[in-house]
C-alpha cells in the first residue's frame, strides 16, 4: 500500500497537519481502513507537499 508517509512526523497544531507528509491527523489515523479511492485523493492532494526543514 502506497503511503506519503516520509519518517518525519511532527504534528503542525495550528493546520492539525503532519509537517512531514502533509495529511491530517483523521487521514492518518483512518488510512488503512481508507479505500482505494480515498487514498489516491489524499496522495494526489500531498504529492507536491514539501516538509519544512528540520530546526
């Protein structure tokens, strides 16, 4: 199962957003009781999301 997941968790309190992929925490959460459909609109909403640079 293909995942934008990069390794670098944080969560962005303010957008309630991961910094390092992009989802939102509910997309995290439900993301493997997702259908198909549901994660390829969540991968091609993220797919140019670029983390922020590590402090």
């Amino acid at each position: 199962m293909e995942t934008p997941c990069r390794n670098l968790c944080a969560l962005d309190a303010t957008r309630r957003t991961c910094t390092g992929c992009g989802r939102t925490i509910d997309e995290i959460v439900h993301w493997r009781s997702m259908t198909d459909a549901q994660r390829a609109a969540v991968m091609k909403r993220v797919r140019d999301f670029r983390p922020l640079p590590r402090a």
